[in-house]
C-alpha cells in the first residue's frame, strides 16, 4: 500500500518531502528531464540510506535482544516512500523517453 501525502509529510524533513511530492502525478508531468534525472538519484540516494539505516538498527537489535524481529518501523516507512517515489519517477522517466522516439 503507498504511503499517503499526510504519513510523507511525519515521516519527512522538509526537503525530502518536497521530492516526494515532485513525484506525485499532478507534479511530476511538469519536470524537466533534466530534473527528473535529478529527482531520480535523489530518490534513491534516500532510499539506499534508509535501507542501511534499517539494516544496522536491525544487527543492532539483533546484537542486544538476541532476536532477529526489530529495526525501526518509521526507518522502513521512509525506505518504502523513497522507494515508491522513485518508482514514480522512473516510470516517467521511461514514458518520456518512450513518447520522445
């Protein structure tokens, strides 16, 4: 299920969120290719640091509790949000590339 607009804006600094909403559909038919390709590294440099995060809280968990269950929930909201916000832009990226031939 996608996060919606109210949970990115908890989960989110200002910034990020800003990128998120870039990635919604009445945002995203009015970028640039140019920042697209922007908001797409952007969007996965997020989404690879909030995976990290998550699996380092989980070794952490792992190493004090002695389970496997734990991590942070809010650090895999923001990995999925970056994740489908990444998605979106991607799928653009390709729509526009394909429309351009």
């Amino acid at each position: 299920m996608a996060l919606n607009r109210r949970q990115a804006r908890a989960l989110t600094t200002r910034s990020e969120l800003e990128l998120v909403k870039a990635s919604y559909p009445d945002a995203i038919g009015k970028l640039s290719q140019r920042a697209l390709e922007s908001n797409i590294t952007r969007a996965r440099n997020l989404r690879d640091k909030q995976r990290d995060l998550l699996k380092r809280q989980k070794l952490a968990t792992r190493a004090r509790t002695g389970t496997k269950v734990g991590g942070n929930e809010r650090t895999a909201q923001k990995a999925k949000l970056f994740d489908q916000a990444l998605a979106r832009f991607t799928r653009r990226r390709n729509q526009a590339r394909r429309d351009s031939r």
